[in-house]
C-alpha cells in the first residue's frame, strides 16, 4: 500500500503530531509522512492541498486546525478527493483500521477517549504557551479560556495549569500604558475570566520577583499607589468586558481552576 500520513495545523501541532505517530504505529504498514503547520491563511492551505493533491497513493489527514474556515475547506477537500481526515473529536482506531482495511497488531489499546485526552493536551500547552501574556491576540477568537489581568495576577500559571486538563487558554495583561485589544470586545465575555487581588498582597509578589532576578524593589511597578490605580484601571476594563472578576488574594491556583471550570462548563454550546 502506498500511504501518505499529513499533519495540518494552524499552530505547532504538536500533540496531534504525537497522536498521528502513536496511532500509526499500531499498524504494520509503512508510509509517508509530512507536517504541514502554523497555517495562517487561506492561501497556505490551499498550497498545502495541492500538494496533497500530487501524492498518488492512499491519504489519511490528521489535523487540529482551529480556524473554522479553515476545517470547512479541509472537510470539503477531503470529501472530494476521498481522505480520511482525523481530528480530535472524530478520532477513532476503528475508522482508521476499516480504511486500511487491517487490524491494529495485537498490543494492548487503550480506549479511545484517553489516548485524544492525552495529545489534546500537549496542544492545549502549546496553544497556552503560544498565546501567553499577549503575544498574539488571533488566539483569542479560538480559545476556550481567556484569563486578564494586572502583571503577577497569576495569569501564566493558571493558564498553564488549565492547558494541563486540556483547556484552549489565552492570557492578556491589562496595562494603563497599553491599548485593550479589539479582539476582547468580540468573543462571548462568559469564555472571560479577570483576576484581582488585594495591592498589598500583589505588592508583595512583585517585590519577590524584582529580588529573584536582582532588580530594585523601589521601583514604580512595586510602588503602593501606581498597583492600587492598575488595578483600578483592570477593574473598569472588566466591567466593561461584563466578564467575571475573582479575587485570587487567598485562592490556589488549583481552587481559581476549579471555579473557573465550573463556570465554562455550564455555557451551553
């Protein structure tokens, strides 16, 4: 058989990576394989079929695309040119067995839910590691999670912490300095979480950090006055935003998780 294996993915793809690589090997069968990632446009995935299109020979996509446009074109793609196409949702050994028309060998499998919970977190973290502290706002309009907030709020950790259970997380620093993103005002404010804390409390840990990398502690960032008026500022920000606000003075970040999950969990799709 002549097979082909893609990875497609509009970030680094790592999990899915992983997952084509594992659910592979439970097949006694060779094949090719390329890695198509960080897809930005229409136009790159439009490169990425026809190439695609020039490989003669069986053809299974395992992608993680988030973009909806993009796995729309991918779906209609794929159904043309009968592929099997693999995302985390629709992944099943026994739809990948009948298209190779073989058997897994006789290892121990394990059930399918664990093995996608598995290598839908490690792109969880990369997506969490990507989106971190503002560096990208296009990861807010895919997100599952979007936490805000004033420097040493939490906000990495927490995300982190989430993109470890398998959450799409994004985080954004809310700077007096800086301009609000746009693309904040125009995802579901209930996906938005913002995180207080008491200014003594927060003067404190920005203290501890100037120390841990030998900077000055008498610094404006540590000073009493400038925090209480960043977190007054991240406040109305917000309440503007009608997203909710917690105070994670005297909350672990395992605690703020859990309140947080809880919350997600109940938005109807």
């Amino acid at each position: 058989m002549n097979l082909f294996v893609y990875i497609i993915s509009d970030a680094d793809g790592l999990g899915i990576s992983h997952l084509a690589k594992s659910t592979m090997e439970k097949f006694e069968v060779g094949y090719d394989e390329k890695s198509f990632t960080n897809i930005s446009s229409p136009e790159n995935l439009n490169e990425v079929f026809n190439e695609i299109k020039n490989d003669e020979g069986s053809k299974i996509i395992f992608n993680s695309l988030n973009d909806i446009s993009h796995n729309k074109n991918l779906k209609t793609f794929s159904e043309d040119y009968n592929i099997l196409t693999i995302d985390y949702a629709s992944y099943s050994l026994n739809r990948i067995s009948k298209f190779l028309g073989m058997d897994p060998l006789d290892i121990e499998l394990e059930d399918d839910y664990k093995v996608i919970h598995h290598y839908k977190r490690l792109d969880a973290l990369d997506f969490a590691i990507r989106y971190d502290d503002g560096r990208d706002f296009k990861g807010l309009e895919y997100c599952d999670i979007c936490i805000i907030g004033v420097s040493r709020s939490s906000k990495t950790p927490l995300s982190v912490y989430l993109a470890s259970i398998g959450y799409k997380v994004s985080n954004v620093p809310l700077l007096r300095e800086s301009v609000v993103p746009r693309e904040l005002f125009e995802i579901d404010s209930r996906k938005i979480f913002g995180l207080t804390m008491d200014k003594t409390r927060l003067q404190k840990i920005r203290e501890q950090r100037l120390e841990s990398i030998n900077l000055p502690k008498n610094s404006k960032y540590c000073d009493i006055n400038h925090i209480e008026d960043e977190l007054k500022y991240a406040k109305e920000i917000m309440e503007d935003l009608d997203c909710m606000i917690i105070d994670v003075t005297n909350k672990s970040i395992e605690e703020t998780s859990e309140y947080i999950i809880s919350k997600i969990e109940n938005i109807p799709n």
